[in-house]
C-alpha cells in the first residue's frame, strides 16, 4: 500500500448503508474524533487544517478517497475508512469488496452500524477471519449466541464462529424489552398492552417481540397485566396503550396513516432517528414514547474508534510485552480496553454483550419541518 | 572455492545407490570420521547434564545469540516444533488462535498441527508461486504474505526459511518487517531445518523472530537426530526440562542419545569460527556447487527450477518422464507420495495469487507441492568437492541419455522426443 512513511497503515473499517441516519452520525462522530487525532496542536493553523480535513472526509463515503486523504496522517493513527454495504450486506457485490479491502489494507478491526440482518451477514462473509466486529447499531441477542441448530447447519456455521470476535458496544433486546415493558404496565389503566406485530422476516422485530413476550408472560404470573397480540392495525388503534417494535419505515407505512391511534404509543429503538423526533413534556392527543439505548450510536462509534486507537497504539509497543501477552486475542484487548476508566462507566462485557448503559424511554414528539 | 573439511566422503558414480546418500533429497549431512571417532573414542562416563549443557554452549556460541540458556534440544525438529505449538496452546487464552501456514512446509509439520492445533488454520498456497513457469521472486512472496497478513491476522505464523523442496531462500527479514507493520503481535515461528549450515543465518535475525527451530543432523552433519530450537523469550518455554528426550535433568533425561549430542558437539567445530566467516565461506561454497550442477544437467533431460539469486545448497530438478526408475537410483526417489492433511471446518486456504482472495474450506487432503511435479532434489553441502559436483551431473545425464537411447515408456507417458513426435502429429 503507498504511504509516505513507508509503514502500512493500520485501518478499522465502518460498514453500512451509508443512506441510513444511524450510519451517517457514525462516520460524523469518528471524523470529528480522527481530525482531532491526525491534526495535534503542534501542527499549526489547526483549526484551518482541521476544517478542511473534516469538509474532505464527511460526504465522503468511498473508501479510496478516505484512505488517500488520511494516508499524510498514518503515522501512529488508525485510518477509519467507510465501506457501504448499500443496505444489503448479503450481496456479491459486498461480499468482493470487503474481501478486496482486507486483501489491500490493514483493518484491524470493524465498527458494524448496520443493520442485524446485515451485521449477520458480513459475520457469515468474514467466515473463520478473527478480525474484531465492533458493532453499534444492530439490537438482536441472536446476533452473538450459539443456538443448536446453527451448530448443525453449514450455512450458519462461520456467522456463529465469528461470534467469538465481535463485541456487541449497544445493549442486547432483554434489556430494552424490559424498559419498554415496564413503561407500557405503568401506562395501562385497563391491565392490558397491545403489541403490534407486523411480522417483519427480520431478526431485530422477532427477537425483540419474542422477548417482551417473554417479559409480559412473566408479569402476568404475579399481576393481571395482560398482553394481546395483533397484526391488524385498527386493534391497535383502539387500544390504550400500544407497543410498536420494528423500523421507521414501517411506522411511516402502518402506524401514522392511521386516523385513530392508541393513548399511549411505544416504539422501539428501531424508530429512533435523531432527525425526525425531539424530547417533549407536551401531553398530545399520542403520546409516543420511545425507546433508545442510553448511549447514542455516535458516542459508541468514537469509543469503539477510540478502543482500537488505543489497542493498536499498544500493539506497536510488542517488544515490550511477554509472549503470553501478546497472544491475548485482539477482542479480548478491545473489550478490556472499553471497560477501561477512560470509557467512563458505559461498557461492561458479560461474554461479548454489553451490559452496561442499557434502555431508556422518553415522551418525544415530531420535529417541527 | 575449496573448503577445507576435517574428513572427506568419496562418491562413486559406478555406485548409484552410494549417491542417493551422498546428496541425499532430505539433506541429512554425512557425519565427518573425526566426528565418528570421537563419538567412539568417548570415556564410558560422560556426564549427561554436562553433554546437554555443552551442546546449549557450544551451538549459542555457533549462532553468535548472547544466550545460550534460550536453547532447547529435542529428539528432532518436528519434536522441536510439537513443542513449541504444545506450548503456545497453554498460553493461549482457551487455547484458541489462529495459524497461518504455508503449503510448502514438511508434511510432517502438518500433522503436528493436525493434532495439536484447537483453532483456525489459514494454508497460504506458496507452491503456485515457487514453482510457476519462470519461478518467483521475493516481491511476489512478500505480496502474497502481505495479503494473507491482512486477511488473517494470525496469533502465530509459521514458515520455512528455506523451503525444502525448492530450495528457496525466504526473505525472513522482510517477512517479519510485514509481520511487524501488518500484525505486530503475532507470534513468528521459523523453521530452518535447511537453513542453518547451508546458509548464514544472522544472529540478528534470531533476535526478530520469536521461536527458530532447525537440525542438528541435516546440514550440520551431527549424528541423526537432534532437533534445536532458539527462542528469544524463553521464561515461558521452560528448557531447562523440555520433557523430551533431552532434559537438563538427568533421571528425566527420556531417550535421548549421549553420543548424538557428542557427536554434535564435534560436529560443530567444522562451522566454528568466531566473525562468522566460515559459515560465510560453506554457504558460498554450497551455493557454488548448486550452481555448478544446475550449469552441468543437460537442459534437455532435465527442467530446473529457476529461484534466481536465492539459491543455496539446494537444487530441485525435475528429470523429463522417460527416466523412470533410473534417476531414482540417483537422487532418493521422488516426493510424489507426500500429502498435507487438514480436517475440521476451521481449515481454509488462501490462494497466493488471487487478487480477490477467496477463503477455500478446506477438510481433509491438500495438494502438496511436489504432487505431479516430478520432483528430484539434490544437497550440496560443505564436504563435496567440485569432481564430485561433476561426476554426479555426468551420471544423471549419462543415465537419462541411456534411457532415452531405450525410449522406455515409463508411467509418465515415455520419452521427451516421443511426447514431442506425438505433439507435432497431434498439430
């Protein structure tokens, strides 16, 4: 590879579909966090020098052009380069050009931010390579568990393999189901709590619905709380309080043409688009409550860049470590790395699932075009 | 150039069968006569503890390493290399990291891993290179170990310094310069089974890498076998008891064989030298005399393989397939009947030549480089002298001569002129 100190370049790639919000505020924040990085203050005009690096990088989502811009900066730095998945991971075409990227740069680790479906695929993609998936977006448990039938079943077998070097920075589904069913109970005044289930072929919906199942199953042992299933809207309308777990598309196509809607409305994360909601203490004829994770994609994606900054940084220093440290597993370093003081409090790793931050609800409302 | 050995062997070519052991394919070196009498002429009480300690002493001093304590002695390499990957299994946390290999390796080296290794294992397919029309150079290797750096991040990389088969030399140096950008912990593993005694190998170099294993009984020309390993963090290898064969500890001291270790010792002082110079001086002399061969073969009856300035004492030729049985006489038989085998749904292998690599499972037998190629390999080392370079090449194109004088269709299909009759009628 060129580079004008003659020393690969280190790189940790961001993968998905760069039309979506959660991906774009990814790459934002690790831009911003890589500028600081790659312009030191002892380099002059910097505040010049930064905006321009920051103007050539964000918008840009072509890995080559990324990769040319940064290479003056390689020295000590991991090169955070974009490649899109385009929304669909399980494509020849993604599956060339992440092979082509591992073959011609260095990535030492992946920040996944796409979706769970897609996050399954470029697992299945990477097959039996121990490179380290970071992944910030993507809400399914299944995602980083074993389960017996993919112990048998060839076609699943590397996207379980790869489970043991990927870290899931996001909390899994439990954790949200929870908040979202104890905001719905708190809610009901008739003991009862619609979940909308569309029946969406994707991991994240029926992972999610299955476990709020689950949740109410268990209240209802010791309460009267009920849950009651449904796939036709207008149920949904008449109800007081109801549950809906799936994407924003899909809220856009079921949920807001409808003309009556429920008192109180929960949307999981899946609606979350810092575009389109806003906090609200407004008490309007819908009340929507909305799930997302404590910490926001944006501030995952600069610690999960920041982790393997500091790793690798380490890693450099391989003279100084015994061999048995040095065949600690790159994951490993990574997962230790983010429970570190520098991370605050927000990752604690019980396998590879973050336990930490967890789910919080807030009233919101549509922003204002 | 003339070496000066202390005892010299003598080839016959009216004895054919004396040749196979003269240059043998898998160059375990003739044993000098002094080396042979002193083994004989020993006191009935050598000390064992003494024996080993000596060797350690004696073969740090050889490789010019500061420590000699991070030596450790094993019944032969492939016990060498089992321990080190037994080792690096301990070590690993859940005993699981990723291997990468090259095809060209000994095939015992892949049983080895077969069994010992728990975790991915990445084959890297060298052999298309090496033996491409034309051969290969090192920018085309270190482009292939590049992309399976990239792809694989190993925890442990294993490879030959010099491949047995081809005789080519890698560049380790250059290797581990990747490694170190690409990779900076992973764990470099070299084997130089065909490196130390035929080539110079800098202390420096021993230094960079992170376990050197190589033969007491192939070019250094002790008593078979001893295997050595050189590790520069050798806290965690424990040699002061490698439980095989060789223990520092007398009453665990295991099968190991006091007059190999005697014999070593001696053997050894035929490459000593303190500046390096002799070393030097066997690595140009063997190279000469490859090149001497390779200049003699008729180029009609035999195909050499072309591996530009990285010759050493090594030359791989491939007789045209009307010799048959008769160069066997001459040259150890083929490799034709080795194989690599790999089982498990963790074993994949990556093409060296593949733009856009391709990560081939792989679960079972893989296509060992000498696989229909015809293999012949001849070693030259310190003790042969330029006649008997001479006479060697004469008798193989004197016998490849009288073969096609018969035009006795073997099983590769008959002459080198008949093939080419039947080309020209096919056209």
């Amino acid at each position: 590879m060129p580079s004008p100190h003659n020393i690969e370049p280190a790189v940790v790639l961001l993968v998905g579909d760069f039309q979506d919000a959660f991906t774009v505020e990814a790459w934002k924040a690790i831009v911003e966090e890589v500028v600081n990085e790659a312009v030191r203050p002892a380099s002059g005009s910097i505040a010049e020098r930064r905006m321009r690096l920051k103007e050539q990088l964000l918008g840009c989502y072509e890995t080559e052009p990324v990769f040319n811009c940064l290479t003056a900066f390689s020295e000590n730095l991991v090169l955070p380069l974009p490649l899109p998945d385009g929304g669909v991971a399980s494509s020849p075409h993604f599956l060339s050009a992440l092979l082509r990227t591992l073959a011609n740069y260095n990535v030492v680790a992946i920040i996944s931010s796409g979706t769970a479906t897609n996050t399954t695929h470029l697992f299945r993609h990477l097959g039996p390579l121990p490179i380290p998936v970071l992944v910030v977006v993507a809400t399914v448990s299944d995602l980083l568990r074993i389960h017996p039938s993919e112990r048998t079943n060839p076609t699943d077998r590397h996207a379980t393999l790869r489970r043991s070097n990927a870290l899931r920075l996001i909390p899994n589904n439990e954790r949200q189901a929870v908040a979202i069913a104890l905001q719905a109970m708190s809610l009901s005044l008739t003991h009862s709590v619609t979940l909308f289930d569309a029946s969406a072929p994707d991991y994240y919906v029926t992972d999610l619905i299955r476990v709020l199942r689950d949740q109410f199953a268990e209240a209802s042992q010791s309460s009267r709380m009920q849950l009651r299933v449904t796939n036709d809207s207008s149920e949904l309308a008449k109800t007081d309080v109801g549950v809906f777990v799936g994407y924003l598309s899909q809220y856009d196509n079921v949920i807001a043409p409808l003309k009556q809607r429920p008192k109180h409305l929960v949307l999981s994360d899946g609606c979350y688009d810092p575009l389109r909601w806003t906090p609200t203490t407004d008490d309007i004829a819908t009340n929507i409550w909305l799930a997302q994770p404590r910490h926001r994609v944006q501030t995952l994606a600069v610690d999960a860049y920041a982790a393997v900054l500091q790793v690798w940084r380490e890693s450099l220093r391989h003279e100084q470590h015994p061999v048995d440290e040095r065949l600690e597993s790159a994951t490993t370093l990574l997962r230790l790395a983010l429970e570190g003081v520098e991370f605050g409090d927000r990752y604690s790793f019980s396998a590879r699932e973050n336990t930490s931050g967890g789910y919080r609800i807030d009233l919101v409302q549509e922003r204002s075009k | 150039m003339t070496i000066k050995s202390i005892a010299r062997h003598t080839f016959s070519s009216n004895e054919p069968n004396n040749a196979s052991k003269y240059f043998d394919t898998a160059s375990i070196g003739m044993q000098s006569e002094t080396t042979t009498a002193f083994v004989n002429d020993r006191g009935a009480n050598v000390a064992w503890t003494r024996a080993v300690d000596t060797v350690r002493r004696k073969f740090g001093h050889f490789l010019r390493v500061e420590r000699e304590q991070n030596i450790g002695i094993y019944y032969n390499t492939t016990a060498a290399i089992q321990r080190v990957l037994v080792r690096l299994s301990r070590l690993l946390p859940h005993g699981i990291g990723t291997l990468l290999v090259t095809d060209i390796e000994y095939p015992g080296v892949f049983a080895a891993v077969e069994e010992l290794w728990r975790g991915p294992v990445a084959v890297l397919q060298l052999s298309k290179l090496i033996w491409q029309p034309g051969g290969t150079t090192d920018e085309l290797l270190l482009a292939a170990f590049g992309r399976a750096l990239r792809l694989v991040k190993p925890t442990v990389l294993y490879f030959s310094h010099i491949a047995r088969t081809s005789g080519y030399t890698l560049p380790v140096d250059a290797i581990v310069s990747l490694v170190r950008q690409i990779s900076p912990r992973t764990f470099v593993f070299v084997d130089g089974a065909q490196a130390v005694g035929n080539i110079t190998v800098p202390a420096k170099l021993l230094e960079q890498v992170d376990a050197y294993v190589t033969s007491g009984h192939k070019w250094l020309c002790g008593m078979t076998t001893l295997g050595l390993l050189y590790a520069r963090d050798a806290p965690v290898w424990g040699f002061d008891d490698p439980a095989q064969s060789y223990s520092l500890k007398t009453l665990s001291s295991g099968s190991g064989v006091i007059d190999v270790l005697l014999s070593f010792q001696k053997a050894l002082e035929d490459f000593g030298g303190k500046d390096g110079s002799r070393t030097l001086q066997i690595e140009l002399h063997n190279r000469g005399l490859a090149e001497r061969f390779v200049s003699l073969l008729d180029n009609d009856l035999f195909d050499v393989q072309g591996i530009g300035s990285r010759r050493n004492g090594i030359v791989a030729f491939q007789p045209q397939g009307y010799l048959g049985s008769k160069v066997a006489d001459y040259t150890f038989g083929t490799m034709e009947s080795e194989y690599l085998r790999l089982y498990g749904d963790k074993r994949f292998l990556i093409d060296a030549q593949d733009a856009i690599p391709v990560l081939r499972e792989l679960n079972g037998e893989i296509a060992a480089e000498t696989k229909g190629r015809n293999i012949r390999r001849a070693s030259f080392h310190y003790y042969h002298s330029e006649e008997d370079v001479k006479r060697f090449a004469d008798s193989l194109n004197l016998a490849a001569k009288a073969a096609q004088r018969k035009s006795v269709p073997d099983d590769r299909g008959g002459s080198k002129a008949a093939h080419k009759r039947s080309v020209a009628r096919a056209q």
